[in-house]
C-alpha cells in the first residue's frame, strides 16, 4: 500500500505528494535531532493495556552522539518539513470541500500522513534543536492533533462505504468495540471488561465518584462521563490492535466534539482524563513519530494541576484566616476526599493522576 498504491496516488495530486515528502523530512529530522549509540539487548516490559508482558525491541537508547553536523541536518530537514507540510495544506484543504471518488482515497491517506506529522512535529517540538516558536503547549498540541484525526475519520464517513473496500483497507482496520452480532448476547461493557487489563479498568472505574462529586454543572458531568466511557472503550481497541498505529489517537477520534471545550478552558477533571488516556501513547513511544509525546502532555497537566492546588490551598488559607467558614467549605468541595470541614482537603488534584504517572514510568514528579 505504502511502496506502490499511495505514492501512484500522489503523482495526480500534489497535496498527497507534499505530505509524504513532509512525512519523511520529518523522519529523517527526528533521526539526526536524536542520534543514538544502539547495543542489542532485548528487555521485558508490562504493557500498561492489556498487563501482559511484552518484549521490548531489541535495540536499547545507550548515549546521545548529537554533533554540530547533526544539528544542522536536522534543521534542515525541519525547514524542509515545514515547508511541504505547508504546501499540502495549500492543495488539501480546498480539495475537502470538492470530496469526490476520484480524490477521497488520496485525501484519505494525506489525511493519515498530516496526522502523523502533527505528531511528530509536536513531540519534536520539546526537544533541541527547534525552529519553530514554542508558543503552544501539549495540551494545545493535543488539541490541534485532535482535530486532524476526527477529519481523517469525517473524510471516510463522507465517502460512504466503497473507500472502505479499496486501497486503503489495512490503513482503516480498526476494531470498534460494538455488541456481539454474533448471538452470543456480549455487550459492549463486557468485551470490554474482557479485553482491558483488570488493573487498568480498576484505576479507570475509580474516576466514576470522582465526577460526580467534582463537576459543577450537568453538562460537564455528563461530557466526563462519556469521555470516561469512551476511554475504556479505547483501551480496549487498543488492546486488540497492538500492532496498528492507527489507534493511537482512536480516544481523540470518539470523543463527543463538546468535550474539547473542557479540555481547552482547562477543566481539571477533563485534563485528567486526557492524562490517563496518555498512556496509550505508551504503547505506541517507540514509533518515531510519538515518540515520548505522551509523557510530555503527562508532565504538563502534573505541573498545571500542582500550580492548581497550590493556589487553591493558598485561597482556603485567607478564607480560613479570614473565618469565611461558607466560602472554605465551598471550595474543599472539589476535592475527591468529601472534606466537610476547612481544615481538611488533604487529597488534591494532582494525587489523581498517580496512575498515569506510574504507569508511564514518571517517578521525578
């Protein structure tokens, strides 16, 4: 599909052409930004879906080699990146808006390889030597990503089912967790009761109390919970496409387009929930292209939520001093630990995400 059909697409339409280009400038920055010594020593790890052992792959990170030579080849390939993804963008978006069945299959795979440089260029993003200004953070990046994954998906949607029979089908397999049609009488809740580690469904279910008692409104109450829901059922996909890249985003893919609001205004139970879905990206870290952009997010939202209850603390301090016993109590409400008085509180934001944390290996935080 990649050597022949998707390249024989792109010489009738330039956005595809510029795409792939953009894809493996990119590549090849990540390659000279990143030297590395290899030595071949294969390792066992716990994949933190399914709790099964998994061989790492036999080539272990040993010492940085960066030079100036390597330094200036990456920077040359990031200009080069920019500059065909820019040129894609250029052909691609207009072409949206003029679907036909002539086009869908080169939008499709473009769609695909827009979303993989969104990727790459965001985690790469973190790491020296940078081009581009740093005006942006992980959570935003998260966001921008997003919205590229949902449009490879509304692009399949719009083109009906014959795209799905075509070229393209090993990019689009995907298994969605949908009841057995099977006559077994499996619904969804259980496949994925069957699919997902029993740990990981534990740390999830204990987010359910969670909501309720820390959300304000019924909407948002009503957005997490869905997001929740779709998040185990993303687990679960995962779990059953160890070896498709594609899924790797399917969260951001499934999610109610309402949710994004909450993660965008920063609402700490959103940004919780998109910090355990993070450790997905923990399957995949090892593809070029994710690389550690998942514990980078992790990172931030630990940091956002620590300055978080930081200043929360600070406020329940005045207000105690103050004997503003109403306000105080009104505030601890948010915590997780159903304090009925001012001088408790102990739990905070930041101890919801010891899951994540630990699961992706961060232990300096």
């Amino acid at each position: 599909m990649w050597q022949y059909n998707i390249p024989h697409q792109a010489k009738t339409h330039s956005f595809l052409m510029h795409s792939i280009l953009s894809t493996s400038a990119y590549h090849l920055y990540y390659s000279y930004a990143s030297p590395l010594q290899w030595q071949q020593e294969p390792s066992q790890a716990v994949s933190p879906i399914d709790g099964e052992p998994i061989l790492e792959p036999p080539f272990k990170r040993v010492s940085s080699g960066q030079t100036e030579w390597h330094i200036q080849q990456s920077n040359r390939y990031e200009r080069f990146a920019l500059e065909q993804q820019r040129l894609a963008y250029q052909t691609y978006i207009p072409s949206l808006c003029a679907l036909t069945s002539h086009n869908q299959e080169a939008l499709c795979a473009a769609s695909a390889l827009l979303a993989i440089n969104g990727l790459a260029s965001r985690q790469n993003r973190y790491c020296p030597p940078v081009l581009q200004p740093q005006h942006t953070t992980p959570i935003d990046d998260w966001l921008e990503i997003s919205v590229l994954v949902r449009g490879f998906d509304a692009i399949i949607q719009n083109a009906g089912t014959s795209i799905m029979d075509g070229m393209l089908q090993p990019l689009l397999r995907m298994r969605r967790v949908e009841a057995s049609s099977d006559g077994s009488g499996d619904d969804v809740e259980t496949q994925v009761k069957r699919l997902v580690s029993p740990h990981v469904l534990s740390a999830l279910n204990a987010l359910l109390p969670v909501i309720d008692h820390c959300t304000s409104t019924e909407a948002d109450k009503w957005q997490l919970h869905d997001a929740l829901r779709l998040l185990r059922a993303s687990f679960a996909i995962v779990a059953v496409n160890p070896d498709n890249e594609g899924v790797v985003l399917v969260w951001s893919n499934l999610l109610d387009v309402q949710f994004f609001p909450l993660v965008k205004r920063r609402e700490p139970m959103a940004l919780i929930l998109l910090a355990y879905s993070a450790v997905m990206f923990g399957s995949y870290r090892h593809r070029w292209w994710v690389g550690g952009l998942g514990i980078t997010i992790l990172r931030h939202i630990a940091e956002f939520l620590t300055l978080l209850d930081e200043r929360n603390e600070e406020v329940r301090d005045e207000r105690v001093q103050a004997g503003d016993w109403a306000q105080t109590h009104g505030l601890l409400k948010w915590y997780p630990d159903e304090a009925s008085n001012p001088t408790a509180g102990k739990a905070k934001w930041r101890e919801l995400l010891e899951w994540p944390l630990r699961e992706s290996g961060i232990h300096d935080l």
